[in-house]
C-alpha cells in the first residue's frame, strides 16, 4: 500500500477548476481519498485540503508537479498523512459527540486531529498553579511538565505564537487553541503546518462549544 499525503491547494474559485486538478492528479497515479473545502477567499480563489494516496515507489514531488499543471493552481502545502481513517468532517464529529454526551469534550479531543487534519490534540487544565493535562489524542504529548500558558485568558479561538516561547516540547508544531469552560484549554497541533487558517479557527470554536452544550445537557 503506498503512501497517504495531505495537500493544500489554492484553486481558482470557477467552474472546472476542480476538475482539471483531479485530472492532474489522476495522471500522476494518485488516488483521491477525500477532499474538503477549507476555505472560500474574497479574492476568487477556494483553498482545499485534498487527502491522496500514492503507489509505492512514487514520491510527494509528483503531486507539486500535477498541481502546478492546473493553471491558477498553487500548492500551499503537502506532507505525509499518518492517519488512515481519511477526512472526519465537522457533521461526524456532533453525531459522536451526541451519540456519548457525557464525555462530549473527550470524544472531540480524540477526533479534533482528523476534522482538523492535525496530528494532534490535547485538553488541559490551566489554574494559576500550573497546567494540567486532562485528556489526548493518541499521537498527542504524554507529558505537558513544560508547558505555559501567557496566552490566556482567550476570548475566541486563537493561532498560538510560536511553541518555542511557551512549550519547547512541542517546538516543530503549528498549534491552534480555544477555551472550553474557564481554564480549560483545546490544543490542536501541526508538526510542521501549515498555518490555521482562520476558518479553521471558527470551525474549532463552534464545534467546542457545541462540545459544551452536548455535555451540560448529559
């Protein structure tokens, strides 16, 4: 079985745009596996995520090539894709959430990182002595011992300055948090990116406070 990647792609936002690419890509030998729209620009273009699979032996530089093929097509960015379970759309996530309202806000740490096309996620306490961590993601932190937070409190979800200045483990990721009930934070994390986009952000903050309601109504 060959390999699963994650691109970002900025598309123009007009009829057959889509086409062409999968198109592209096809002849590039790359398997479509799921395709997400993250994001509709007000200068005429739509940033997508698009989860593919190569055959063995092909290399990531032949999706750049296909992409940039497509005229008006930009790659923003492509990486290795460890998860398997293919795109989790925000719809699955509230279905899980309802189906076990009781642990609403563990079951969205534990699908945040494929909604959110992350590699990780965290829930942690932040009192003033010191965070806490309160639940993870499987590919998440063990130990969060060297984590600070001079970014609360927050009002809205944010894009975290770099790791390096509040959380050296966590130094190689693009990380992204929202408040959940008082001190409790939602970390999602990126090893390597790219950015959270600002829907993204929204999409993060709607869905935890839908986390929120579903468990108070448990």
């Amino acid at each position: 079985m060959g390999a699963m990647y994650l691109l970002r792609v900025v598309l123009p936002d007009r009829p057959g745009s889509l086409g062409a690419l999968a198109t592209a890509l096809g002849k590039a030998e790359a398997d479509i596996a799921g395709l997400d729209v993250v994001e509709q620009r007000g200068d005429g273009s739509v940033v997508d995520d698009i989860l593919v699979q190569l055959p063995p032996g092909k290399m990531a530089d032949a999706l750049v090539t296909a992409c940039n093929s497509v005229e008006g097509a930009q790659v923003e960015f492509v990486r290795f894709y460890p998860s398997r379970g293919g795109l989790q759309r925000d719809l699955q996530a509230v279905e899980a959430m309802t189906a076990d309202p009781s642990h609403a806000e563990g079951v969205l740490v534990q699908l945040a990182p494929n909604v959110f096309h992350a590699d990780w996620a965290v829930l942690i306490d932040a009192p003033e002595e010191g965070p806490r961590l309160l639940d993870r993601s499987p590919a998440a932190p063990e130990e969060i011992g060297d984590v600070t937070t001079p970014w609360l409190p927050l009002t809205r979800p944010i894009r975290l300055p770099d790791p390096a200045e509040w959380a050296p483990s966590l130094a190689q990721s693009t990380t992204a948090a929202v408040t959940t009930a008082g001190d409790r934070v939602l970390i999602l994390g990126r090893r390597g990116g790219p950015e959270f986009l600002d829907s993204e952000l929204a999409r993060l903050g709607h869905l935890v406070a839908l986390a929120r309601t579903i468990g108070a109504g448990a």
